[in-house]
C-alpha cells in the first residue's frame, strides 16, 4: 500500500474512533459502564464492595437457592416498569425492590397473594383504601368485600401517626401499594437476600405479625401439641424441602405455612393463605364465608395426613359451636351499645369514652382469642384468655351502661342497659 493509502486508512480510523467517542460521551453513564449479568457472574462484582460494607448480605446470598440457580444480584434489582432507576456506581439499579421484581419470576404466587388479606385488605385496614387506585380497590373487593373500600381504622387515628407508622405498618406493609403499580413485598416473610422457603415456613417468622392479643396465632401455636411437637422434633425435619415436592417425611409436624399454603403430598401450593379458610374469624362478629366448603374441604386435605375423618370431624364442630357461643356474647355487647347510642348516651366519635374501649376489648381481643385457640387447639386460650375475659367485660360493660343511663337520670332503663341475660357456653 502506498503512503497515501496508508494516511488516508489511519485518518479515516482515527475519525471513527473520534466520532464514536463523541458519540460515546453524550450516552447517560449508566449505560457506558453497566456491567453484564455475564461480567456480574463471572466476577462477583457486586460482591467485590459488599464484602466489605455489607457482609452479611453477601453471606445471606450464597446460603440461598437462588444463588446456587445463578442468580445474580442485578437480576432482582434491575429497575422494572414503574419503578425509578438509580446509578449506584455504574450500575443502574432500582431505588426500591418490590413484589413487580419477584414477579418476574414468579407470576404464579404474586397472582396468588394477591387475592389474599396479605394483599391489599392488610394496609387498607389501617390506611383505608386512599392509597390504593380504584382498578387496585375493585380487584381487592372481588375476594374481600369491605375490606379494601374503606376508612382507616378508627383506633389508630385515635393513637397518631406515631404510634401507626411505628407500630400497625410495620405489619400491615405486608400488603403496602408500591408506586410501581404492584401491592407488597415478599421479602416480609422470605427475607431479602435469603430468599428462604425454610424461613418462610417457621412458625417464628407468621408470629412476627401474627401474634398479642388481638391475633395470638404465635402463642396458641407454641401451646398446642403441633407447637409442643415441632420445637421438639424441628432439628430433624428437612424445612427448606421444594415446596411441590414436600412430603411428611420432610415435615412430619406443620408449622402455618403448612396448613395454610404449603403443597404437602400432592396438595395444590398457594400463596392465598384464604383458600383453606372457612369463617370470617377476625370480624366481631364471625360468619361464614362465601367459600366456607370448600375451604373445609381444602384444610381438612391437610389435617387427614395425621388426623382420622372422624376426629377431624369433631374438632371442627367443637370449633363451630365456640364461634357461635362468642358471637352471642358479642351480640349481648352490641345490644347495650346499640341501647346507649339510641338514647343519645355516647358521643359520635369513636374511642372518646370508656366503655367504648371495654367494648372494643371483649371482641377484638377476646372473642378473637377464644375462636383462634378453638381452630387451632390451644385450650387455655379458648378460657382463660378468651372466655372468661369476654365474661368479665361483659359483666363490666353492663355496669358501666348502667351508670350511664343513672348519670343521665334514666333510671328506668338502667336495669335493661345492664341486664341483658346470658347465654350458655357449653358446645352445641
């Protein structure tokens, strides 16, 4: 080649190069210097500062299946739509990680969570339905009629937002609206970077949220034989088995999760933990639900694994007739709050007077207790702490009433305000 050729070839390289760098230079940094998922994988980049700054999340991965899958790092944090993108030293990740990240996965069970209380109706019963869209509100209806398209609960106005934000969402974010457009996070009870089936089927990890007066699942589960027998045998059940492929050999003992969702033997998985559920339990008033057979039927799937048709049978009619017997002292309470109300005895506003509170107390913590402990056989809790209270409430709620209507100087029906007769508690 002549030295002309040999100019005009390094000349016309040297534009290229100049002009793709100029090119190069006006292209947002993030998409110059993103790494691959091959380049991520193959180094451990994201691992190479987070062992330094964050080392237990590192460690957390690697325990976890999704990184003996090849899963890597940006493959979760990579931004979805909806959701605002942030450069995070070259790389663009997702300012917040969601249920729309795990969905892409894993469809199935966000579809399923989705028609559950964990979904939507968990933050609406503290938040009401002001966060949510209206596409969001109807979806949640469908399955949850009230429980979505609503006002925020009362009681927590009453406490602030101190006490709501630090205290009852803690909980009920399980069901938050992101501003992606998803409801959730699933790392409330997988965690995030374990990403544990294992985790998500100890009994500790329900009873973070599932637990105190007003829904003592965790208790009641430690005091039945279910509880006494899995803390007495766990060292020896495999908990992170597959869940399409759990068998009793693997969990000979159930935890929540393996009445509620799990796929024991053949048993359809699901991650609507109300598909096995028959009564509206948490209501003050407990009826059955739309689904109520089929729920049965769905649970006792799991309970003959252990149990004869017979016994299980039995538990569930003992179980019945508990709900029945609390709902008739509920309904002794609504009668003599229903009485002051009528005679214009109590303000409009809720929680600004006693009673109002001991009212509250004898059903949602009470009668809730009495009823869990019945479904899930925790004896003492049934009586002691359900029972009994309910009892003792209700002997305080006709006397404060009578005092009431005495104050007022209507001492003719002070008797009928506390007088209300009561009902028997033996089973039917």
């Amino acid at each position: 080649m002549s030295f002309r050729g040999v100019f005009i070839a390094v000349f016309l390289g040297t534009a290229l190069l100049v002009a793709a760098f100029m090119i190069n230079r006006q292209r947002p940094r993030s998409d110059v210097s993103y790494p691959s998922d091959a380049l991520v994988r193959a180094t451990g980049k994201c691992a190479e500062c987070h062992r330094r700054e964050t080392s237990a999340v590192v460690h957390e991965f690697e325990m976890s299946r999704h990184s003996a899958a090849g899963v890597n790092c940006l493959e979760c944090h990579r931004p979805v739509e909806g959701q605002k993108p942030m450069d995070h030293r070259g790389f663009t990740i997702s300012k917040t990680v969601t249920a729309a990240n795990c969905k892409q996965c894993h469809q199935t069970e966000y579809d399923q969570y989705l028609r559950s209380r964990h979904a939507a109706p968990s933050w609406a019963a503290v938040s009401g339905k002001g966060d949510f869209t209206a596409e969001q509100v109807a979806f949640a209806e469908q399955y949850h009629k009230g429980a979505v398209d609503r006002k925020p609960m009362s009681i927590g106005e009453r406490e602030g937002p101190v006490a709501v934000n630090a205290g009852c969402l803690k909980c009920h974010d399980v069901g938050r609206p992101n501003a992606d457009g998803s409801i959730g996070s699933c790392t409330a009870c997988h965690a995030r970077h374990a990403a544990s089936v294992e985790l998500a089927r100890t009994p500790e990890t329900c009873g973070q949220c599932h637990m105190g007066p007003d829904h003592s699942q965790i208790e009641i589960y430690h005091e039945s034989k279910h509880g006494v027998l899995f803390n007495a045998q766990k060292v020896h059940m495999n908990l992170a088995a597959r869940p399409k492929n759990l068998t009793t050999k693997d969990m000979p003992v159930p935890t929540c999760a393996t009445c509620h969702m799990s796929g024991l033997e053949g048993q359809k998985v699901s991650h609507d933990v109300t598909e096995r559920l028959s009564y509206w339990l948490f209501a003050a008033h407990s009826e059955k639900r739309p689904t109520y057979q089929q729920g049965q039927v769905n649970m006792k799937e799991t309970c003959l694994k252990c149990h004869t048709t017979g016994r299980i049978d039995q538990f569930y009619k003992d179980a019945e007739a508990v709900v029945d017997s609390t709902n008739a002292q509920v309904k002794q309470a609504d009668d003599i709050m229903k009485g002051l109300r009528e005679a214009k005895l109590l303000t409009p506003e809720p929680f600004d007077e006693p009673i109002e509170y001991l009212y509250f107390d004898l059903w949602h913590y009470f009668g809730r207790t009495a009823k869990h402990g019945a479904f899930m056989g925790g004896a003492d809790f049934v009586q002691w702490h359900g029972f009994y209270e309910m009892n003792l409430k209700l002997v305080e709620l006709k006397k404060q009433a009578e005092e009431l209507r005495t104050a007022h100087g209507d001492k003719s029906k002070a008797e009928g305000a506390g007088g209300v007769k009561q009902t028997s508690n033996t089973s039917r």
